[in-house]
C-alpha cells in the first residue's frame, strides 16, 4: 500500500511547512490527484488519519479534489477531456490524441492556525 508512504510525504511538508511558517495546527489539507495517479482514495484517507495521529496535523480533513484527464486533440487542434488514457477525442472521435494532465498527486493548500 503506497498510499502510506505518500502520506507520510505529505506529513513531511507539513511538519516542514510549520516550522517554516510558524503554525501550530492544521486543519485541512486540500489534495488534487488525478486518475491516472494510482492511488486509491479510500486507502489515502485511511493512512492520512493513521499517519496523522498525534502530529500537528490530528484532526486534520483530508479533502480530495479530483482533476480531470486532459489532452491535447491533434485533428482538432483544441485542448479536450477524456475519461481514460486511450479514449478517443469526445468531439471528432479521433485517437490521435496527447495526454496533458491526469497524473497529478500535489497538495493545494492548507489550513493552519
């Protein structure tokens, strides 16, 4: 389960963050992670509220907010969305298409006193 080890990461900037910024408490984290990221949601919340405990980050909210995949349609020369790597342009149907986005695992922000 690497979902452990990303939250650890994650505790990791925010432990860094505190020090840096002088906080002494974090309410929420905002997460973007996209569909290609493999993770599994369930699993990353599980192990953020394990790899939280007794940290400044206790209590925290894990909020997630899930990014699109984007791509660049080469006959239509314009930016689309798709559902998964392979799929065709939504508006003419073509495969020549080029994956832009979708891989994301960052965080956004924090809430902090």
């Amino acid at each position: 389960m690497h979902e452990m080890s990303i939250c650890e990461g994650i505790l990791q900037v925010i432990e860094d963050q505190a020090v840096a910024q002088d906080f002494k408490e974090v309410k929420r984290v905002r997460l973007e992670v996209g569909p290609m990221a493999g993770v599994e949601l369930e699993a990353l919340q599980f192990s953020y509220d394990v790899v939280t405990r007794g940290t400044i980050a206790d209590h925290s909210k894990l909020e997630v907010i899930n990014l699109p995949i984007d791509a660049w349609c080469m006959p239509c020369a314009q930016k689309v969305v798709v559902k998964e790597r392979f799929d065709a342009c939504p508006d003419c149907g073509s495969h020549q298409v080029q994956i832009n986005g979708g891989d994301e695992l960052r965080i956004k922000d924090m809430e902090v006193n």
